[in-house]
C-alpha cells in the first residue's frame, strides 16, 4: 500500500474520533493520507455488540473519509504491552510506513490507555529491527506524537495545538457515530457526553485563540527549519 502520513493508534473504537476526530479531519482535507489502528474491539460493554460496534465505526470512518483501517482483535479490557502484541504493531507500521504516529497520551485512568502508550513506544522501536521474523521491510516512523485521553482529569501541557475550528463539525460527526457508546444511555443533562467532548475543544481553542483545537504532546524537541513556520 501507499505510505500513510498520519497513522493514529487508539485502544479502542472511538478513541481516535473522540481525541483526534479534528486532526484527522484537517489532515484529510489537506490531502494527507490518515489512518486508523484499533488495538481491540472494545467489547464487551453495556450497550455494544461487536456487530453494532463494526458498524458504528464503519459509519465514522465514512464521515471522517479514512484512507485506511485495521483493527488487531487484542484482548480489550486486558490489553498488555506484551512481545506479541508489539509484534503486531510494529508490522502495522511496517505496511503503513508512517511519517506521523498519534499514541496515547501515557497517564490515563483507564489500563488499556497505558497499555497501548506503552505498546506504541515498543513497537516503534521494533519496527526498525533487521533480521527479525516480523513481515515486512525494517521502518523507522520519524516522529511520535501523543493525544490525551479522556478519563484521567489531569492538564498536561501541549506541545502543539492544532486549530480544528473548520472541521468540528466533522469531528463531532464521527464522534455521535458510536450512538452505543456516547449517547445511548447516557444521561441527557447537560453537560452530557457528547457536551463534554465539545467544550473540550472549545478550551483548547480558547488557548490559542481558535474555536476549536486539539492538544499532542512530543517528548523530544521539535525542530523547525524558518520561524516563517510559525506565522
């Protein structure tokens, strides 16, 4: 396949669209090529089924117009870094050839956020190893990037916001594409869900001077050639 630009990495279904649906959004409109791994099915939960969620993601995919999806069936709710699994995902980057990795932010509430912050860092580091039984060529994704999740109330300091403000509407699109999950339910109070998702945004708006954003952090510096880059 043709090398993707953007390759986000999200435990389960609905975590993309839910930190990064206006990222992907833009970079779509821009022509770059974005895809999706899911580490698990994200099953079993109170209102899913797995063929409910293939569906609800199958929708959101449509509406975010995805170049590509995968997702690697690992155990959801156990999910661990283990060499097997970072086997996998280091072959996913192999095929997929990312210039840019979206991984979860490494504090979260929830285990499998951890877990696959954690994974994603392993298996990029393997997917660069020769003489390996790994399918594929040897593939150093050049740049890391983390997006936080949601259950954990903490305020890590970004690395870059991104402005989404023409693309929310996309996002949040994509985000009431998985009805079993964020909606059905769920108390219709404001502020419901679906609000929360949205003023999330909104904040990281505010801080730029935007509408809408959304935060990614680097751990290592990130280097610019002109600060024309930065206008």
């Amino acid at each position: 396949m043709e090398p993707l630009d953007l390759l986000v990495v999200a435990p389960h279904p609905d975590d993309a669209e839910i930190s990064v649906g206006g990222i992907i959004a833009a970079s779509r409109a821009q022509g770059m090529r974005v895809g999706v791994v899911e580490l698990t099915s994200g099953e079993p939960t109170p209102h899913g089924t797995p063929e409910l969620r293939r569906a609800e993601t199958a929708e959101a995919t449509r509406v975010l117009d995805l170049t590509w999806r995968q997702n690697l069936n690992l155990p959801n709710r156990s999910l661990q870094p283990t060499l097997e699994a970072r086997g996998r995902l280091a072959e996913v980057f192999r095929a997929t050839r990312p210039q840019i990795i979206l991984a979860p932010y490494w504090q979260d509430a929830h285990p499998d956020h951890t877990a696959a912050s954690s994974l994603c860092d392993d298996a990029r580091f393997w997917s660069k190893l020769s003489r390996s039984d790994m399918q594929g060529d040897p593939f150093w994704p050049p740049m890391l990037l983390h997006y936080f999740s949601i259950h954990l109330r903490i305020h890590p300091a970004a690395s870059i916001v991104l402005d989404v403000t023409p693309h929310i509407e996309t996002k949040m699109a994509a985000v009431k594409a998985y009805n079993s999950q964020l909606i059905q339910g769920r108390s219709t109070e404001h502020p419901t869900v679906i609000d929360d998702i949205r003023d999330r945004a909104r904040y990281w708006g505010w801080t730029i001077g935007k509408g809408y954003a959304e935060p990614l952090v680097n751990r290592e510096q990130i280097g610019i050639e002109s600060l024309s880059h930065l206008l």
